[in-house]
C-alpha cells in the first residue's frame, strides 16, 4: 500500500514537521486543523466560529484527497474547555447530519495558538 502526503494551499499550511493529510489505500488521515483561516492568517473568536473554520479547513483537505464531508469514519475533537462542548456540537451538526462518524472529543490541557478546538478525521475516498 502506498502512502501518499495531501497537501492544498486551500488550508493552513503544517506548523509543525506533520502533513496536512495522508492517503493510505482508500482511506484518508487528516492532521488536527485549528481554526486558522487561510486567507487572513487568523482565528475567529468565537467557539462557534472557530468550529465552523476547522470544519471547513479539514473538508478543503480531503476533497483534495478525493473524499467528501459524508465519506468521514471517525473525528476527533479537542477542546480547550469542555464547556463548549455545546456550542461545538451545534456547528458540527451542519456538516454531519444523518449517518454520523464515530467520535471522540476531550478537553485538553491547552492548544496550539491559544484555539478552543482542533478536529481530525479519517474519511474514505
């Protein structure tokens, strides 16, 4: 099986030694996405926002990867505080609507960049 990197200019770039995403077979990993929006550099303030900018940042990488929002197995959510677990959960169901992943989401100790979230999914292609 070969693997093979996923990278798009449509997403923040790796701040670190990681890949944006890589495909193995028919399935794709992608690497946690902060809420980092590609045009401004930034993060929105809100957890609401910051959700919404994971989501879209983590569905530009695995449409590159020849995947789509509905062919998600399995997320992974963290969250700076738990409390917004709420909130989170509100955005997330704009873009996982029926058929659901599997998920897991934690709160942790602190994030890259102060954000209130990162998610990461593994989808099919």
């Amino acid at each position: 099986m070969e693997k093979v990197i996923i990278s798009t200019n449509k997403a923040p770039g790796a701040i670190g030694p990681y890949s944006q995403a890589v495909k193995a077979g028919n399935l794709v990993f992608t690497s946690g996405q902060l809420p980092i929006n590609t045009e401004t550099g930034e993060m929105p303030a809100t957890i609401e926002e910051q959700t919404r900018q994971s989501l879209e940042n983590v569905k530009v990488i695995i449409e590159e990867a020849g995947s789509s929002m509905d062919k998600v197995l399995k997320t992974t959510v963290l969250l700076s505080d738990i409390k917004n677990f709420g909130k989170m959960n509100e955005v997330y169901n704009e873009y996982f609507k029926e058929n659901y992943p599997a998920r897991s989401a934690f709160q942790v100790g602190k994030l890259p960049k102060d954000a209130l979230v990162e998610i990461e999914v593994i989808a099919l292609i």
